[in-house]
C-alpha cells in the first residue's frame, strides 16, 4: 500500500529463500504480468512484525548493493558451541572475561549502580512453596514501572538484536532478550495492569491450564513451577511467560521478574512441556545467582533510556546469594596432572582474571570459586582453568621411547572375559544392548542402591540422577520399551560395571540379562514355550562355562537378591560366601513398581567373582576316552527333607565313584501321598561306564551301594522302597 513511482524498496528475484516465512521465491505470473521475484516488507525479512507495507529506502541507496550493507546487518557473526559445564559463557559479558583472561583485551566494568525508586511498588511477591519444594525457586526480585512509552525498541538494539537471529518485537521485550544475551541472566516482564494483586512463586495445581507467549495451551503438574498472581499462573517459572499478562505497545506499567529456579527441574519442566527457550537454555545449566541484582539495575536504566516512566522500590523474597565454594589448590598440580609449566604468578594472575579469590595458606592456596562458576567442584577444576587460559599449545610433544621387546597380550585374562561372556549369551540368542550407567533414584532403591553416596551431582537429566546398583534395572526398562512397541519376544543382555556403593568392592563388573516371553518363534511342529527361570539359569550357566569358571563345583542355593521372585530364583556359588551368578523370575512387584509387564526372568553373572583357572591354557586336549564296552543305568528314589535340594542328591551320587559312575541326573521329584509329610522323593538315573572289562552284577552292586551309602552321609536320605 506504500508503493509509489520512484520509491526504491528490497528485492528478492526468483530462488531467493524469504527469511521472514522460509518461502522459496519461484516465477509466477500474476494478473496476467510475468512475476520474477518481489518487494519485501520487514516481517518477510525477518526484521520486525511491521507487514502493512515494503520497506522505504533512503533516495540515496545505492542500486544492486546487498540490502545487508545499506541496512548495517553485515557484520560478522560467531556461532560458539558453549559445553555444558561452561553456562557462565552463555552471555556475551562471559565471553569476554575469557578472551580478557587469555590476553585479548580488556575486561570492561559492568555498570550496575542501583537506580533509587521513586515510590512504594503495589505489587510484592512471595514464595509460596510447600515442604520438600522449597529450592524450586530461592529468589525473587522484581520492580514496578509506572508512566511508561512503550513502543519499537531504537535502532541500535533492533540491529544487535537481528544480527544474532532475533526478530526485533518491542522495547521492553527486546530488552530483557538483550540482557539474557548479554550478561546471561533471563529477565520476565509482565503487563502490572493485567495482574490481579501480589505475585508468587509456586507449584502448579495438577490439570491447571496455561496459554503461552507461544501460542500453545499447556496442561501442568503439581512438579513445575509458575509464576502466579492472586487468580491465575502468569508464567512457567524459568521457561516462558503467559500471552495473559504479556506487555504490548499499549503498556503503561510493567513489572520486571528476575528469580534464581531449581536446574534440574526448570529442565524437567521443559522436556515435559517440550518447550525450548532462551530461559530455559539457561536455567536449567546454572545462572549466576549474584547477577539478580545487578540483572535489575540494568534493565531499569535501559527501561527509562528507551521508555521514560519512573521506577518503584524493589521488592525482593528469598536470599540471591549463596554460600561461597572454596577450594584447596596446590599450584605444582598444574605440572603433575597436566605436564604444562605455568609460573605460579602467572596461574595466580588467570585465576584473578577470571574472577576467583586467592588466600594463601599452609602448603596451598584457598581458592573461592566466583559465583558464575556453579561448575567448580574440586582442585582438577582450577587446574584445568589455568590449562586452558595458559594454552594447551604449552604442553610439550614428547615422542614414546622405542622399546624392542617382545609384546603382551593386549588383553588379560580378566579383559579376555568380557568378549568371551557377549559371544555366549549372542549364541543363545539374546541381542545386546547398551544402556546408562545412570538410573532414576526410584528405581535404584529397588535394586539395592539409591543411597546419598550414590547420587549424581550434576545428572544428565533429572530422570537419570543415581548411579545403576544393578543392570537390571536398565534392562527391564529396556525390554518394555520394546513391548510397548509391540515386540513382545524378546532377550537383551549387558555386560559392564555397576555400581552399589562408592568402596572398590561395591563396583562389579557383571554379565546381566533379561528375557521375556517365547524361546522361539511360532511353529508348525507345536507351539513355543513361555521362558521361565531355567532359561535364565541356561544363560548364566553359559556365561560361566565361557569364562572358564569350575561350573562343576558350582552349588546352586534359593538365596536370590530381592528383587527375584523367591521361589523361582536361586543362586550358584563356590562354598558359601562367593556368589557366581544369580538368576531367576523377577519379581512381580519389582515390575508393577516399573511399570512394565510381565513376566520376566533374569541373570546376573558376577564376572570377577569366577576364579582363574588353576592350570596355565595348553593347546593340547586331553585324550577322548571312548569305551566300546556296553554301559549300564541304575535307577534310585531317595527319600529326604523337603528343604533339601536336588542338587546335594546329584553332587553326593556322582563323588561315590569317580572310576565308574559318568553322568547323573535328577528325573522325578515327588512329594504326596505314600510320603511323610515334610519329606519328598528325589529320583535319580546314574550312568556306569566300563573302562576294561564289562561290569559283572557284583561290581554293579557294589557300586550302587557307594551311591545310597554316600547320599545318605551327605543328605540324610532314605532309599525309598
């Protein structure tokens, strides 16, 4: 609707991708006029909201220049991946006192002289959190502005504002993005006339609805935490504000937000939500909790530079600052652990340039880590700041000595293990995984774990804060996850370390697996079985031959960990206190707890407990021993105790002869009428081998007394008549 002769305006021809809209220019022809491009406004450039006409250009501007030089938007840009451990470089005032400590420059003072209010604010905020919620939000500062102007922010802040990809959209908006860019600490203002009385901080009401800056409506839980006035939630505390209460061109009175959340649930917030923002980004790594102050002051000098008006008194609920972290630092660490030569002044002089305080003391420095710096944790930290500061360019090339000997295996024997249990267990047709060594607390208190001593400092994610006391746990996620992707046969095994308590002996490294449903697929021949516990018994027995552990000197014993089902679960050891593996059906209530369905069966293998075979690994197989003599089978029904296992009857039969008796196996097992009460039948079918001459009945005889003689001694059993 602006358009007149001569005007000179921004072209963009045929094949041009429009910023504004990420529309691909393509020849048209429009009332009957063949069309090569067009004439833009400020929104298809992505400048502003303004669309009601294209834009006006100076007479001057040159025709054919690039529309980036005439408008100033072609300087150049840096893109920097910040790692997660650095959220003090998420602003550009962080940057920069990096770049200053390196030599490049210096860092210029931040100008946050408190600005006196005028007047009393009529808004006050509370934090009004329940037991247990009380870190969710630790601060709140905010401030009132009457008599304000608003409208386009100048020009100087919409042209910094585009040339990092923002769309410039108000002054007071565009101010508080400014501020989140260039000291890192996110701002929230909102519209003082649309807010009903005081604003709080608090937990949403469960099903509570929320209308977002975005457009979107979002239904919250009792664990994020809003913003809130005496009516409503007004914005998603650390994420985003609400369209309720958003400022417009039409504000008179506003009142700015700045408040410390809880990291790990303004992200927990966020991926519930699926929102992503600025805040957000910065939240949930750590803001620096001195800059609430500071954050305010310079806004409010730039409100009343851009809009007028005249600010109250501040407000303020919680306590912005916390307890300083000082650390021990010895300045010869640098060479021991990083092999770089760095002064002592010369470390003294980057600590201080980065914002650290420095005490001498006995042998060692104490070194306050600045409030910015929520990664600092311990003496390596300061260590590698000085590294990286001084220049990683100073660590010196030193070549590895030629050594002419002759090599190692490149693995040991325990090493050689690990492959050795993963063929196993893909043999037997289970496929493996690879999970976290991470796991929700609540789940690691079903497996053992969960304890303080085993929780993350600084988690991933808040859903993975605990170290994994068993792999289990991870896998049985793992497996229904695929159940619920309509997989219901399925087998995975891990084989890694896990973790029950912080002690050298609380760390295993384990053989783990989980299956759940058919052995096999459908067949014509007859339908598969369900798995059940002596397939997991089959897997971890696999496992053990494997590695190369006496499995025939193994005794299985009911003593499962609690999270198996205590009838169906066991345990096999050598003597009675090393523990080889454990299998068996997981517990029904360790799954509902889960939120997976069932059943399961499991095995954990608990891979250095096996003992080293006693003799050194020889090419050489033993001779085969064939007898071409005919052998013979004896049968035997022992009465015993109910609580006696089968397994003594087999162990005590099979050491009453070593020359004669081969293979000896359990076939019934019966308890019920014609048996005494507490007591039950085992069976059992020996095999004897001749080795010179056939057996006569005296020599069978004979050797089947050794059997009943010997199951008696060791079981207390009665040869059933």
């Amino acid at each position: 609707p602006n358009a007149r002769t001569g005007m000179k305006g921004v072209f963009a021809p045929s094949g041009t991708t429009i910023p504004g809209t990420g529309m691909v220019l393509k020849p048209s022809n429009i009332r009957g006029e063949e069309s090569n491009g067009m004439l833009c406004s400020e929104r298809e450039m992505g400048m502003s909201d303004e669309h009601d006409g294209i834009i006006d250009l100076p007479e001057n501007a040159p025709i054919g220049a690039p529309f980036a030089e005439i408008a100033g938007l072609d300087d150049p840009v840096i893109d920097i991946n910040v790692t997660p451990n650095k959220q003090d470089c998420l602003g550009v005032r962080g940057i920069a006192r990096d770049l200053a400590a390196a030599g490049l420059g210096a860092l210029k003072p931040l100008d946050a002289t408190p600005v006196e209010g005028s007047y009393d604010s009529p808004i006050d905020v509370e934090l009004n959190l329940e037991a247990g919620y009380e870190g969710a939000c630790s601060c709140f500062l905010g401030r009132h502005f009457r008599g304000l102007k608003t409208g386009a922010s100048p020009e100087w802040l919409r042209r910094r504002l585009t040339a990092i990809g923002l769309r410039p959209i108000s002054a007071l908006v565009d101010m508080t993005n400014f501020i989140t860019y260039d000291l890192g600490r996110p701002l929230h203002v909102f519209d003082a006339g649309k807010v009903s009385g005081n604003i709080q901080a608090r937990m949403a009401t469960p099903g509570e609805e929320f209308l977002a800056l975005d457009g979107k409506d979002y239904v919250l839980d009792g664990e994020i935490t809003v913003i809130a006035d005496q009516s409503a939630a007004e914005a998603i505390g650390g994420v985003m504000g609400g369209e309720a209460s958003g400022c417009t061109d039409d504000t008179t009175e506003m009142f700015l937000e700045a408040a410390l959340f809880d990291a790990h649930r303004t992200a927990a917030t966020g991926r519930r939500l699926g929102i992503e923002s600025d805040a957000r980004y910065r939240f949930e790594r750590g803001v620096d909790p001195a800059m609430v102050r500071p954050g305010v002051e310079v806004a409010t000098r730039l409100v009343l530079e851009m809009c007028g008006g005249e600010p109250s008194h501040t407000v303020l609920a919680g306590t912005p600052d916390g307890p300083a972290k000082i650390v021990g630092f010895r300045p010869a660490r640098v060479t021991e652990l990083i092999g770089m030569d760095v002064a002592e002044d010369e470390q003294r002089k980057i600590l201080a340039d980065l914002g650290f305080g420095i005490e001498d003391g006995d042998g060692q420095w104490q070194v306050t880590a600045p409030t910015w710096r929520t990664d600092i944790d311990g003496e390596a930290d300061i260590v590698e700041e000085v590294a990286r500061i001084a220049g990683y360019d100073r660590i010196k090339s030193t070549p590895l000595p030629r050594v002419n000997i002759t090599a190692k295996p490149a693995l040991t024997a325990p090493q050689r293990r690990r492959p050795a249990a993963k063929r196993a267990l893909a043999v037997r047709g289970m496929m493996e995984c690879v999970t976290w060594s991470f796991m929700p607390r609540r789940f690691a208190e079903l497996f053992g774990g969960g304890g303080d001593e085993m929780q993350l400092a600084n988690p991933i994610s808040s859903e993975l804060d605990a170290m994994r006391p068993s792999m289990l746990g991870n896998l049985i996620l793992a497996v229904g996850r695929n159940v619920d992707r309509g997989h219901d046969d399925v087998g995975l095994f891990e084989v890694g370390p896990q973790y029950l308590d912080p002690t050298p002996k609380g760390q295993a490294f384990v053989a783990a697996g989980v299956r759940r449903g058919r052995d096999a697929r459908r067949h014509w021949a007859g339908p598969p079985r369900e798995v059940d516990a002596y397939d997991a018994k089959a897997d971890a027995q696999a496992v053990l031959e494997a590695i190369g552990a006496p499995t025939a000197s193994m005794q299985i014993a009911a003593e499962a960990p609690a999270w198996y089902h205590p009838g169906r679960s066991a345990v096999m050891r050598l003597g009675p206190k090393n523990v080889l593996a454990a299998f068996g059906e997981i517990h029904p209530r360790i799954l509902d707890r889960m939120d997976v369905t069932g059943p399961m069966v499991g095995f954990e293998v608990f891979i250095e407990n096996a003992p080293p075979p006693k003799a050194k690994a020889s090419r050489n197989r033993d001779k085969l021993l064939v007898s071409d003599l005919p052998s013979v089978q004896r049968d035997f029904a022992f009465v015993v105790d109910q609580d006696t296992a089968a397994e003594a009857v087999l162990r005590a039969a099979k050491g009453a002869d070593k020359t004669f008796i081969g293979e000896v196996n359990v076939f019934d097992i019966y308890s019920g009428k014609g048996i005494e009460d507490g007591k039950k039948s085992v069976a059992i079918t020996a095999r004897l081998e001749p080795t010179d001459t056939t057996l006569t009945d005296p020599e069978i005889e004979a050797i089947a007394a050794k059997i009943v003689a010997a199951v008696e001694k060791a079981t207390g059993a009665v040869l059933r008549g």
